[in-house]
C-alpha cells in the first residue's frame, strides 16, 4: 500500500504524502495519541490489538478521523466488528487492487488521486 500511495503522489506536484508504517498496533495507538493522521489505515488481524479495537481505541481519540481496514479475512464476523468501531469505515478485502485502495483514499479524503498502470 505504501509502494502504491507513493507512486500515485509522485506523480502529482503539489501533493505531499507523509506515510508512517507502523507494524505493532499497540506501538502505533500510542503514536496516535500523540499524532494525528489525515487517514487511518489498519489490517483486522493483529498480534496482540486487533483492527477493530485499534480503530474502536482511535475513533474515542479522533472521531472524525477516516478509516480503511484491511482484511484477508473478510467474514461477516469481522465486517460487523469493524462496522461497530467505525460505520464510516470502508473495507478492502485482501488482496486489493492498487485502483480500489486509491479510489478508497480518494472517498475517505476527498482527494482526487489516479491509479494508472
């Protein structure tokens, strides 16, 4: 996702995207607390936080900040739990195509973003 978020904003001058990739959950909550994002990013399945208690934890801190959750595991049982976090929240199943997460960027931040190959 960062490869291809980075590729769509070289390509345009007067976007600046800043990426901050943080593989721990509980690491990345307390990032948050300190630092708001424009978007939020997170997968479902996570060591030790799951996506949803991230986002649940995030949402009481920014509750108008955008979510996309990822998932390889796209049951009814973890759409309901992201969907109680956040109702807001778009979900991308795994794997994703590169014109699906920008035009999900796009819906979240309002951007006008374009995947070309």
């Amino acid at each position: 996702m960062k490869r291809e978020l980075s590729f769509v904003a070289r390509k345009l001058e007067d976007v600046k995207l800043s990426i901050v990739d943080i593989q721990d959950p509980e690491i990345a909550y307390e990032y948050l607390q300190k630092c708001k994002p424009d978007l939020l990013i997170s997968d479902v399945k996570m060591p030790y936080l799951s996506g949803d208690k991230l986002v649940e934890g995030v949402k009481k801190l920014y509750p108008d900040l955008p979510v996309i959750v990822v998932t390889g595991f796209a049951t009814k049982e973890n759409i309901l739990s992201v969907y109680k976090s956040d109702k807001n929240s778009i979900i991308l199943s795994k794997p994703w195509e590169p014109e699906r997460l920008v035009a999900a960027v796009n819906q979240m931040l309002g951007t006008n973003f374009n995947w070309n190959d």
